[in-house]
C-alpha cells in the first residue's frame, strides 16, 4: 500500500463547511504536501548556509568557530526560545495563520542574510530566521494531529518531515550553484524572496482545521489552561517524554555535527568544486532522507500495532546501525564512494523522527499539542543544533591540523559517535516507561 493510501484509509470525522473541506481525503493530502513544503522552504534556508560557509570564509575571514555559531548555537538560542510561546499562541489561534507569518519572516531575513558586511550583521540576520523558522513546525504538526487519526499519524509526520530532506537537497544544489556562479549574496536573495510568496499562497489555499481528539470534536475543556511552566513541568514529569526529548537532542547532535560540515569536508579534504559537492550532497540527502523519512513512518505504524515500545525501539535500532557508514564515509580516500554511502547513511539515520514526533503527540492532550512539540524541539535543537556544528568546529578550531580535512574529519567523527550513543542509550530507556505514560494521558 503507498503512503498515500494509507492515508487515504484513514476516513475519520474530519469535517470543514465550504469549498474547502478536511472530510475530503484529497484536501487533506494537499494541505500535508503545502505543510510539507513550507518545511522545505525552512530547511533550504538553513542549507543555505552551510553550503556557502566555505565561500564566505574565504570573503568575511570568519574561522570554523563563528561559522559553527551561525549555523549552530546563536541560531539555535532565538529558536528554541521564541519557539514555545510561539507554540502557546498557536494553541490558542489560527495556526496556518502563524505558519504564514513565520515562513514570511524567516524568508526575508534569509534574503537580509545576503547584504551583510560583517560577522555581526551576519549573525543578527541568522537569528532573524532563527525567530521566524520558530513558528513553523509546532503549528503544523498540531494541524497534522487534527487531520489524521493516530493510527496513520507517524506515516502523516513522515511526509510532513520528508520537507527536511527536500530543503536539503534544494538548498545544497541551488546554493551550490547559484554560489559558484553569481556569489554567495545573490544565492541567500535568490533563494529567500520566493518563500514570501508561498507564505501568501498558504493563506489563500489553506485553512484551518478544526481541533479534535482520536477523530472526535473538541470539547470546550481542550483550550490551553495552566500556566507556560505548569505545562513545560507536567511534560518534563512524564519520563518516556523527558527521555525521547534528550535522545532526539543527542541524535540531532550527531546529525548536525556531521551534516553542518560535511560539505565543508568534502571541499578540503578531496579536489572538487562547490556546485559537484552541492548537487552530490542535495542528492544523497534528499533521497536518502526522503526514503528514509517516509519509511520510517510507515514501519512505525506497522509496528507500533504489535507493541507500542516500537515508537523509541526503532529510533534506537536505525541510530546504532548508522554508525559503521559514518566511520567509512570519513576515512574513505574515494569521495564517490563516500557520497554514495551517504545516502544510505541518510536513509537508515533519518527514519528515527516521525515515530518521536507521533509518539510525543501520544503523550499529551489535544490542548498542548503545539506547546509539546515546542517543548520537545527546544531540547532536541538546543542540544542538536546548538551545540553539535559549533562543538565541531570549535574541536576542528582546537586540533588545528596543517590538512584543514583532517581536522575537520576528527572532529566530525567525535560528535558522530558521542551523539549516536546516547541517543541511542536514551531511547532504550523510554521503552521502559512508554506504555504506562500513554495509557495514563488525560481523556
């Protein structure tokens, strides 16, 4: 069955006056693919970056540090911190309408990113996107959890998060290219205007769906009630959560630690020119993670129906197994071979998020899905994507090797293994919990 079917099975009380109607399958496939995209559009920006960085190094004079600052910590600081009162406000309003905004803001400022003269300015720019691209996942994944039944919600997320791996490849070729040709300014303008279009078509295309628990219409106690840190603490309570959460930190460390500087790593250590990188990288990324993301779901939902321990044993299988492919990708001497395996290094690495992202929804009630989200990304990307790409370039920075590749390749090697571990110890330790804490969530 394709995933399109599976969710096309799934006939829930999904119901919308208009034109624009949730209880017809079709618009709420297309609604997924537009919620997709603008997860596309997010990751390109972030790409961005990291495929121009060794072109603004040689422009800006930044080190491996402040690059690692700007795709990592700074970013990650304003994201994870405007994130949860963003995720509050969406469980309190119109989400599409939060979305738009966002993906408006981020968009802009990615273009802003292109007119700056300095490291500050730069910086100040990247936390612009930073606060933008924080209202952008917590809102959809909610509106998601509205419009598919928990039985086909991990294969739902799975598209959803899919726009991951799609930036991924956008952003690594047209940057890799439009960098190589016109420059790294013209590619962040290029790049970062047509997202404020998209954001205007969301608004007109899209529209918000109404909120349910399990397929039943909300009552009126599902508002958000409590205070922002009553509901941070009632999550931090519940153990699977608190575990997933660092094991989704640990595993985003290994993550960006290595994908942040991949293709860094692949300009210093082999003879090869940033479009060829680019178009290699966007291809291994984006269909490794696509495959990977959209089987990942779609197993969860599978397994999940024999034992619910499925949701952080799969997480916990994909990570450990993803190792021995890192270890060959950075100590090979043949860059074709290194690129190749790094699409099934992608593919088997990236199926470990829609069964968390699933099973954290499955943890809350309807009224604080966003606000969970926001809560779980905060710990994963404070961790993930703030401290793995500047602990690797800061560690790069500290071994300070006469072949900048060698450097770059320990260092990347360290955050791969020390991320992969944990994450992979902290999921084991959900499975303990899990069962016991979904069944006990509030009706």
């Amino acid at each position: 069955m394709s995933t399109v079917e599976n969710l096309a099975s799934d006939n829930g009380p999904i119901a919308e006056p208009g034109s624009f109607s949730y209880d017809k399958p079709a618009y709420r496939h297309f609604v997924l693919l537009m919620l997709a995209l603008v997860y596309m559009f997010n990751f390109v920006d972030r790409q961005l970056l990291v495929i121009l960085q060794e072109s603004i190094k040689a422009d800006m004079g930044f080190s491996d540090t402040q690059l690692g600052m700007m795709s990592g910590f700074a970013f990650a600081c304003l994201y994870v911190i405007c994130g949860i009162p963003i995720a509050r406000l969406a469980d309190r309003s119109n989400r599409r309408n939060v979305i738009a905004a966002s993906l408006a803001i981020w968009s802009l400022m990615t273009a802003l990113c292109g007119m700056a003269q300095s490291f500050v300015q730069m910086l100040l720019a990247r936390m612009g996107v930073a606060v933008g691209e924080a209202g952008g996942t917590p809102p959809a994944l909610s509106m998601i959890s509205d419009m598919y039944p928990e039985k086909s919600r991990a294969t739902a997320m799975s598209v959803y998060t899919s726009g991951v791996y799609l930036g991924v490849f956008v952003g690594f070729v047209l940057g890799g290219w439009l960098g190589q040709v016109y420059g790294w300014r013209t590619a962040f303008i290029a790049v970062g205007l047509p997202g404020i279009l998209f954001a205007l078509l969301l608004c007109f295309l899209v529209k918000e769906p109404a909120r349910y628990r399990f397929g039943k219409p909300a009552v009126e106690t599902d508002k958000p009630h409590g205070s922002l840190w009553g509901t941070i603490r009632d999550l931090w309570h519940t153990t699977s959560f608190r575990y997933i959460a660092l094991g989704g930190g640990m595993a985003s460390f290994a993550s960006y630690g290595m994908g942040n500087w991949l293709p860094s790593y692949f300009l210093r250590a082999f003879e090869t020119s940033m479009g060829e990188v680019g178009t290699w990288l966007g291809l291994a990324s984006g269909l490794g993670g696509i495959i990977g993301t959209i089987g990942g779901g779609l197993l969860a939902d599978k397994l999940i129906l024999r034992d619910r321990r499925w949701y952080v044993w799969l997480p916990a299988t994909v990570i450990f197994c993803s190792g021995g492919f890192t270890f060959i990708i950075l100590t090979t001497e043949h860059l074709y071979l290194a690129l190749t395996l790094s699409v099934v290094s992608t593919a088997i690495f990236s199926s470990w998020l829609p069964a968390i992202l699933a099973l954290s929804h499955g943890l809350v009630s309807t009224a604080t899905r966003a606000q969970a989200t926001a809560v779980l990304y905060f710990v994963i990307n404070i961790i993930g994507m703030g401290m793995g790409p500047a602990a690797v370039g800061f560690l790069s920075d500290m071994l300070a090797m006469p072949e900048g590749g060698q450097s770059l390749r320990y260092a990347m090697f360290t955050a791969a293994i020390f991320g992969g571990s944990l994450a992979a110890y902290f999921f084991v330790c959900a499975s303990r919990t899990v069962i016991r804490d979904m069944d006990n969530v509030p009706a």
